[in-house]
C-alpha cells in the first residue's frame, strides 16, 4: 500500500530531526526530512535565510517538479508556508492534517511548541499562509483517504461581513511604500506588508511578493472580521474599507 501522511506522522511524531546540522532541530529540518521521506529532495532557504523563501523562490528553485502549488482548501500532507505574521513571527513552514471547520487548521511540524523543537501537531489560523505545495504523489487525493464534501460556499464581494467572519480582499492597486506598510487607497491607507500577498494580475512584471513599483497589485490576506462599522471592517486591530473585501457565502 502506497504510504500516507499519516503514516508520516505515525513516524515521527515527538521526535526530532536536525538533517541540515544547524540551529537544532527547525521547522525547514522537519519540513525537508518529510520530503526526502517522499523521495523528493530537499529544497534551501537561499534569499533571506528563512523557510519563507521555500514559498517565495517556487518558481525558480526547482520544487514545482515536485510539488504543485495550491492554495485553500488544504489537503492533508500539503506543505503549507507563511510569511512573517503574528502567529509566525520568522515564518514557518510544516505539514498541513485538516481543516478545524472554524477558521483554525491542524499542521505537523518541527519547532512549534513540541519539547526541544520535536514533532508535533497544533492549530493554527491561516493569517500569514502564503500558499501551499502538494506533493505530486498526492495529486489525485490521499490513498484510501474519502473524497472531502464540497462546503458550498464561495468568496463573495459586496456581501454584508460580520464579526467573526473570514475575509479577505479582492485584486488591490497600490500608491507606494512607506516603511513596512504599503499605501493602499482601496484598502484606506496603510496596510502592514505582513498582511498582504502580491496578486495574481500584478502588473509589476512578476507574481514573486515583492512590490517592485507602484503598477503591483495586493490582495489583503485571508483574517477574521473583529468588528464592523458602516463601510469599514477592522482586521488585525485596524480599520480597512469594506468595498474590496469578501466573505464567505
């Protein structure tokens, strides 16, 4: 029988792994021994040095003849990457199990609260998941895994957003940078870089997340509605317009 993520997590669950013999063992060390346990390779951090690159470096470092790139809905073994976010505050990367029905997913990984940097499982929102990269051998679904049920529903602009809802915003043009924020007037001003990913019909030249000039366009990242006022919803502690956001409906 074809071996499956769970087999994965049967194998190394409360132990760790340092495959790279640096810093002990990290979220890359538990990410990239999931890999080779594949028969894949293992892929570096060679641009700033943190598991984000696995993310940002997709196109050019030679992981997407092994990998397909996704984005939610989430199957179970899918590597799942975020940026720097509240939750992730160097980025991370680690193993995707299954959804928690509540804005909140269960991932298998290294250096996320396990004794001495072990494996372990534990929740996390998807604030600051940029993406995910499914192994090919998984492409067609999980061996012996049930078909997951449609939820039925879908992103929809111009909807009424209320508190506790998921969002996240349409396609978005930028007037600029300032510091770690980037001006969007769409949005309603200054939004933090960390929770924004570059949009897929970017007009900078690449879809890479970084904003070389001022023709690129954001989307505000998947987050929780936290209140709502005519016009406006507030997302990680600040107020943006609600035009371009969506809901789930």
């Amino acid at each position: 029988m074809a071996k499956t993520p769970h087999d994965f997590y049967l194998a190394v669950i409360g132990k760790s792994f340092d495959i790279d013999h640096y810093y002990g063992p990290q979220c890359w060390d538990g990410a990239m021994y999931y890999s080779q346990w594949l028969g894949y390779p293992r892929f570096s951090c060679t641009s700033s040095g943190y598991v984000k690159d696995i993310w940002n470096l997709r196109k050019t470092s030679g992981i997407l003849k092994y990998y397909n790139e996704v984005q939610r809905p989430f199957q179970d073994g899918d590597i799942i990457v975020w940026r720097e976010c509240g939750q992730c505050p160097l980025s991370h990367i680690a193993i995707f199990r299954k959804d928690n029905g509540n804005g909140t997913f269960v991932a298998l990984g290294q250096n996320q609260g396990g004794a001495g940097g072990a494996f372990n499982q534990r929740n996390f929102t998807y604030d600051g998941v940029m993406g995910g990269l499914r192994p090919k051998c998984y492409a067609g679904g999980i061996p012996g895994a049930a078909a997951p049920k449609p939820s039925g529903k879908a992103w929809t602009q111009n909807c009424v957003l209320r508190k506790g809802d998921r969002t996240k915003s349409v396609s978005c043009a930028i007037q600029g940078i300032q510091g770690n924020c980037v001006r969007c007037d769409a949005l309603g001003g200054l939004v933090p870089l960390a929770h924004v990913s570059e949009a897929r019909d970017t007009r900078d030249g690449a879809c890479d997340n970084y904003l070389a000039t001022t023709n690129a366009r954001i989307t505000l990242d998947e987050c929780t509605v936290q209140a709502v006022k005519p016009g406006y919803a507030m997302v990680h502690g600040y107020w943006v317009k609600a035009g371009p956001l969506m809901g789930l409906r």
